[in-house]
C-alpha cells in the first residue's frame, strides 16, 4: 500500500506490509535520523528509510508505543534489532517520518 500526502497535510501511509526484521541505527551524530532496514523476505524487497523516530508496541490492542528517537538510541552500543515484526509502516507529517511496527 501506498499512499500520497492528503490535502490537508494530515498523516499518509507511504508504505506498509508485512515484514520479518526491522534494524534500527543512527546514521551519525550531525546527521540525527534513525536509519530502519526494514528486512522483507515475502517479496524479497529489502528497505532502507530514513526516519525521525521508530515507535514499537507489542500489542495492537493497547496502543502504547514505546518510542525510540536519534536521542535515546546514541546510548545504545550497537543497533537494535526488533524481530518478529507483523506490520510497518511509514508515515510522515510536516516532513517527518515515523516507522510504526507493531509484533
């Protein structure tokens, strides 16, 4: 599925579908987005985005997202995987991008 941004400006779907892995990593300190490989293995179609911030819940019943943002994941070592990932997608509003992934 993808969707252009709507006339008011309000939040769009540029892609979403199921997916296998999702790596998370900051691209540099100056440059402050989150670089998400969202890794694919139905259609083989492995993505790159660029992203402000990455929210995560493990319960699509209970919308509380756990948000990971270039900020709080400089603290981590190496970069985080989160796996079993049953849907993303990317959204963007005002000219900045989200990745939600839900398990």
């Amino acid at each position: 599925m993808k969707l252009d941004q709507g006339p008011a400006g309000e939040l769009t779907v540029l892609d979403s579908g199921y997916t296998d892995q999702v790596l998370l990593d900051c691209v540099s300190e100056e440059f402050l987005r989150i670089k998400a490989v969202v890794y694919n293995s139905l259609n083989d179609l492995n993505k790159l985005f660029l992203v402000d911030r990455a929210l995560y819940t493990s319960s699509p019943d209970r919308p509380l997202y756990y948000e990971f943002t270039p900020q709080n994941m400089a603290s981590i070592r190496k970069p985080l995987v989160i796996s079993e990932v049953k849907l993303y997608c990317v959204e963007r509003l005002w000219g900045m991008s989200t990745i939600r992934m839900m398990k």
